[in-house]
C-alpha cells in the first residue's frame, strides 16, 4: 500500500499536482470492533454523532480494505448510505459480487470458481483419490465443498471425511478434540483446506493436535495474520501446497521491502510494531529509549530466522492494484471535469464518492507489471492460480516456493504444469506420498467396488481369462482382439500361433502311422483274397463283393490322410466328400453281402423268384444305387454351402487353428444320417441272418462287423461335438479308422485265418465231409 501511494505521488502524468494522502485503520476480528473503527472513520471523533463529520481535513472518497469478505459486508451496508466505494483486496466471494446488495463494492481478486478443478488436478496427478477437507463454515466453505464434491464425483475421487472449522478462534471441548483425535488414523494422507483467516486461526488451534502427523496439505487459506502465528502455521503445513492466483511481480517492490523502515512513515503505527516483532529492536531516532537501536542493514527481505515476506502475503499484488484503480477513476474525473469547465480550484478540486462509480466499472488499464486490470465481469470466466510448496529449511527459513502453475480458459482448456522436482515433502514421507482407501490394482487386475463403502474403496480382482488391462487401477479389463491371447500376468495379448493338425505333429504322426498300417494290411488282405481267389472260401458269398469292400476299406484308411497337413480349400471338400463316399460304398457293399446270404440260403425250390434274383445278381445293383443316393446328396451339399477353411480362434487360447468348415450343417447332418440308415439296415439284415447254418456263413461275421461300425459313430457323434479344433479333427480321423478296422477285422481276419493257418479247412473235400457230418 505504501509503495503504490508512494509510486503514484511520483507520476507525473497520472495525478499531475495532486498527492494522495490515506488514513491507516484497524479491522479486528469481532463485529463490535468493526462497526466501532467504521464509525470513527465516518465522524471523525472517538464520540459517533450519525450523519456528522467532525473531520478538518478532506474526506476519505474510497476505501480499500477487506481480509475477510464478512468485514467487508459488515461495513458494506453502513458505506452504502454515503455511496463510498469500496474496494476489497481479500479472497473472492460470490456473496458480494450481488449488485443489489452491495453496489459500491468491488472486488480486485478474480472468482475462484476453478480453483476445485485445480485442486482435483493435483489430486488426479500425484493418483491422491481418498482425501479429507477442512472447510470454513460459512456460504462460501458450503459452496466450494458442492462444487469439488461434484467434481469428485466425475473423476472417481472419495472423500474420507469433511470437518467444518467455526469461523473463529476458541476452544474446543473435549469430545470435539477426541474426536480430531480420531482422525489420526485415518487412511488419508491428503488433506484439503479452504477458508478465510478465521479458518487459518482455527487451524493454528489444531496443529497443536493434529497437523504434527506428516499430512499433505492443500488450500486456498489467506496469510494475512499476524506474523508470529504464520511462523508456526507455515512450520505446520511443511511440504503442503497453497493455491493462489497468478500474479506478476511489480517492479521494484522487492528494493522497497529491502530498503523500508519506520523511520520513512513515522506516522504508521503498524509498521513500527511489525518491525520490533521481526527485529526486536528500532530504527535509529525511534522516541523509545529502552528499545535498542537496529543494525543499519535490517530489512524486511527475510525475518531473521523465518519467513519470506514477499511471498507470505496473498493480497499485496490486489492492494497495489486496489490503489491503482483508484487513481485512475480520479484522473479520468479529474480530466473530465477540466474539458467540462468546471468551477473550482485545480490544486483543490471537489471531489464526492459517489462520483467515482461509474469510472470504477468502466475502468480498465494495464499496470507496471504488464498485466490488465478491470472489474469486468468477463476476467472471472478465466482462471490462472500458482502454485507453491510450503517450505521449512533447516536454518529456519520458511518459504512459499513456486513449483508449477495452473489455468483454465474453459471446462475444456485446462492444464497443470508442475516441476516435480522442485517439491519438498512433509518429514513423514521418504517419496512422493499415496492416498488411498486400499491398495492400488496393478496390471492385469481390475477395481471391483466393496458393497457398502465408497467408491475408492476397492478390491483387486484379475481379469477374466482373454481380458487384459494394461494400467494401474482400471475398471473394466479389455478383451483382446480373436488374434491375439493375454500373457500369463494379463497386461499384454500376444499374438497368436497359426497352427492345425500337421504330419509333423506327435498326434499327426501316430494318425498317419496307423492309418497307412491298415492301408498296408489292407492290400495284404487283398492280395490274400486275389491269390486264393477259387478257394472255397473265397468264391463263398460272393468273391467280387469281397474284393469290392477290400478296395473300399483301404480307400477309407487312406482318406483319413486327407485331415492331416494345413487345411486347402481342395482339401477341405475333399475330406468330406471322399469320407462320406467311400464309408456308403463300403456299409452298401456290406449290405450287398448280406442280402446275398440271405438269398442263398432261402433257395429251397428251383424257379422260385429268389433263386432268380440270385442267379441274376441282382444284388451287386445295390451298391451302385446306394451310392447314387449319397452323391445326389452330395451335390446338393456343396450347392448350398460347401465346405471351407476357418480360422478358430477361440478353441485354444494362445493359437489359431486351421480347420475346415462344414459349411451347411443341415446337408453334413443329412450325409451322416443317410450312411446311419444303410448301416442301420445292414445291421437288421445281418441280424436276421446271424444263424442261417452254413461252413463258410459269414452272416455272423457281417453282424458283428456291423454292430462294431455303428457304436463307433454313435460314440462318435456326441465326441465330436464336444470337442474344438485340432482334437475334434483327430477324433474324426480315429473314428475313421477304427470303424475301417472294425469292418475289416471282423470280416475278413477269420477268413485269413483259414486260409493262411488252417488251409486243409478250405478246401472241396473238407467242405463236403462237413457237410456229410452235419447231415448224419
């Protein structure tokens, strides 16, 4: 205040010929006092007459003033009945923005409507989520706590308690101090703290209990107390953060403060009792005797021992511009009053209060720090706050050091700038310190919320198993893509393997090792077959017939190859095709083979209609006529939805396998169903003829090889089913081979025993002594 009534007075060009002069008064905290000091200043005598002035000198026309905007309100009303202007240097409070109300009132400070989102910045910078806020109990605490409380609520954030602080200096009674007490425990190391001064007095109260246990501060409190109270406040708060708005240094403030004393404003009461606080002693020339004299280099630079003065006090940048505003509105009515003509004298020009308020609102200009000033209402929409840490150095200096900055042109243009490195902590913490309400979910687990508690307050759960999440506490895990699968900690997927059933596989190998075994024994039954081709136990039941179902069986082992190797689009409707043909010519051929026993033995009497059917073979027809049916079928599968190749990306979680699609489920369902029936029928007509008495009746034999068949593609079915990729093509292959088997074991080895081990059983004189034998 005084170096801008100083600087002013020195301007020639703003307030040419005229000195501004000012009366210094004290605001207490107690409503009576503030009142009591209004009404001095109003009369002019220590004995109030209301409407009278006993003051010599001119009147006051403006008044600065305002720590607290409840002084400023409390005067506020009284100042209205005069139409004095009233300029408040103090925190912003929507309460006297109220035109209605309060219009002589204007505030320097900009609205801290921003200042929760700041403060959430912060939080959501350092991942601080479980917090505890101190607020002012007052329309202003309840206002900022909705607004941050709202915000909280968007960014996931959770309030570990709310202590509203009385608005004065008293003392607490016992169970009020218990229960701060209490709050030791607290999980929080992150405490949020906005008030006025009265706030910061109350606090000063609890640091005695409770700010020794190494929290994080953050607030938006002011500094203008008394000195020895702000010594032990900042000692308190050591490695918390303060809020405040953005101000631009004013040139040559810093050489005032090192050079000013109160021998320079003798008429300042306060000044000589803040120094003799700070330096215990007086300048030279003082009227006190008993005090001693300072040393010639004392300066309010630094607080030996304490504080920085230029960076303890919030409001002195407001001040100076407080004081500017107001000699601008004079010179600007002053100038208005010279091109006017008015009457009066220039050194003494008549000047009234409420003269200057429409200047005031009007009044803009730039100040010598560069920075626009004005009481416009549009500098609220934009916020700029510094950000600074509180320090305590070891040589006792204690330090609002600057360590970032935040702004906000809108709700959608915010930025938090912060040299972390430049930041102390509180004793407590050896790094930069958690708030948490539990433990943080690292990667590859996922936040699940506790019924009952609040929202930070969580569990670690890990993620599903082809879910991932890649950061810490996510809440939700992310599926990974069909071609890709998690890594064993679930942070990353991974690309998957391309694979199908190959020959080089351990599986691939044994398949195709057993099916060419049968292949070969196969052609060696064959061969048997072709070189004892007129035993009689050969040319029985039909030799053509038999080599037919040889041929066909080696063709079923050998198409089992074809499910082996990486699936093509030939292969693909090969497989099925050649599966489906091949299994009908053989199950017809069986069938063919029984409906010719069956003939053979009912041939009772020449010239019946049987022994024609016999003689004329007719039932070699049955084989080309099943096997129509199916290739109809056939065709009309691969019209409608022929097979493909797939990729399968879900049937093992780290491949993908090759497979070859089906295509119509309903035309593959109705190929198996068509060889079910002919092998259903060859197992009834076997059945029925399972004991017609002849020495090489294979009725038995077709029976049993049959009833082998259909278990194994009645088990089949349900298996296959059941099973996904490179396993539900191996158990296709195996039912392959074993109902190949089971046809060719069953009727063929007993033949093959005859033939190679027992050959005297096979031959014309044998057959006839059997026959000899059975008819006596």
């Amino acid at each position: 205040f005084h170096f801008a009534i100083q600087e002013i007075n020195k301007d020639p060009q703003l307030l040419p010929n005229l000195t501004l002069g000012f009366q210094l008064y004290n605001s207490v905290t107690s409503g009576q006092f503030t009142l009591r000091s209004t009404l001095h200043w109003l009369t002019g005598n220590i004995h109030f007459i209301p409407n009278y002035t006993c003051q010599t000198q001119g009147k006051t026309v403006a008044i600065i003033a305002g720590t607290m905007s409840a002084f400023s309100a409390e005067i506020g009303t009284m100042l209205e009945l005069y139409k004095t202007p009233q300029i408040t240097y103090g925190p912003f409070d929507p309460m006297l923005s109220e035109r209605d109300k309060f219009p002589s009132l204007y505030q320097m400070a900009t609205s801290d409507s921003s200042l929760a989102c700041g403060m959430l910045s912060l939080l959501l910078h350092f991942g601080w989520i479980w917090v505890v806020i101190f607020v002012s109990n007052d329309m202003k605490g309840e206002k900022f706590l909705q607004d941050i409380q709202t915000e909280m609520v968007k960014k996931g954030l959770c309030l570990a308690n709310i202590i509203k602080l009385p608005d004065t200096k008293s003392r607490y009674e016992k169970t009020e101090i218990s229960f701060l007490a209490g709050l030791r425990i607290s999980s929080a190391n992150v405490h949020i703290l906005y008030g006025d001064v009265r706030s910061v007095y109350t606090m000063e109260f609890l640091s005695k209990y409770y700010l020794t246990l190494g929290k994080v501060w953050i607030m938006a409190a002011k500094w203008e107390i008394v000195v020895k109270e702000t010594d032990h406040m900042l000692h308190s708060f050591h490695g918390g953060f303060s809020f405040s708005h953005h101000k631009e240094e004013i040139p040559g403030l810093n050489h005032f403060v090192k050079t000013v004393d109160p021998s320079h404003y003798p008429e300042d009461f306060f000044l000589s009792q803040l120094w003799l606080h700070a330096f215990h002693c007086l300048p030279p020339g003082s009227l006190c005797g008993t005090i001693g004299v300072c040393p010639p280099n004392a300066s309010f630079e630094f607080f030996p021992g304490r504080i920085d003065m230029l960076t303890i006090s919030d409001s002195s940048y407001f001040i100076y511009n407080a004081v500017y505003a107001v000699a601008h509105a004079l010179h600007k009515m002053l100038s208005e009053q010279i091109e006017k003509g008015s009457p009066g004298d220039a050194t003494q020009p008549r000047i009234f209060p409420w003269q200057l308020h429409p200047l005031l609102k009007k009044i803009q200009f730039t100040n010598s720090a560069g920075e626009d000033v004005s009481f416009h209402e549009t500098r609220h929409h934009m916020a700029h706050y510094d950000i600074h840490n509180i320090v305590n150095f070891p040589a006792g200096f204690r330090l609002l050091i600057k360590i970032g900055e935040f702004s906000s042109e809108s709700a959608h243009d915010q930025g938090l700038v912060l040299n972390e490195e430049m930041i102390e902590w509180p004793i407590a913490f050896k790094k930069t310190p958690q708030s948490l309400c539990g433990q943080r979910c690292g990667p590859g687990f996922r936040k699940m919320p506790q019924e009952g508690r609040a929202l930070c307050c969580y569990i670690c759960v890990i993620c599903p198993e082809r879910d991932i999440s890649n950061h810490t506490d996510a809440e939700q895990c992310i599926p990974c893509a069909d071609h890709e699968y998690p890594n064993m900690e679930r942070n990353r997927c991974l690309p998957k393997l391309v694979t199908f059933l190959a020959f080089e596989d351990d599986l691939g190998k044994a398949l195709a090792s057993v099916a060419l075994c049968f292949s070969v024994l196969t052609a060696a039954v064959l061969w048997v077959f072709v070189k004892h081709r007129d035993t009689p136990i050969v040319k029985a039941n039909n030799r053509t017939l038999s080599y037919i179902l040889l041929i066909t069986l080696l063709l079923c082992f050998l198409c089992s190859l074809l499910f082996l190797g990486r699936p093509r689009t030939a292969t693909c409707l090969l497989q099925q095709i050649a599966f489906c043909l091949v299994f009908t010519v053989a199950v017809s051929t069986v069938l063919a083979k029984t409906i010719t026993v069956i003939l053979a033995f009912k041939v009772t009497k020449p010239g019946r209609t049987i022994r024609q059917l016999l003689v004329s073979g007719a039932s070699n027809f049955i084989i080309p006529i099943c096997s129509l049916i199916q290739v109809a079928l056939c065709v009309i599968w691969l019209g409608i939805s022929p097979p493909f190749i797939e990729l399968d990306a879900h049937s093992e979680p780290d491949h993908i396998i090759l497979v070859c699609n089906k295509g119509s489920a309903t035309a593959f369902h109705c190929v198996l169903g068509y060889l079910g029936s002919l092998a259903l029928a060859s197992f009834t007509v076997a059945f029925l003829a399972r004991n017609l008495p002849d020495t090489f009746n294979e009725a038995k034999f077709l029976t049993f090889s049959v009833l082998v068949f259909c278990s194994v593609w009645v088990t089949f079915l349900p298996v296959y089913h059941s099973t996904k990729g490179k396993v539900m093509v191996a158990v296709e292959i195996f039912s392959i081979l074993a109902s190949s088997a089971g046809l060719l074991g069953c009727i063929f080895l007993p033949k093959c025993y005859i033939i190679l081990i027992k050959p005297d059983k096979n031959s014309l004189k044998a057959l006839k002594n059997q026959r000899s034998s059975r008819g006596s």
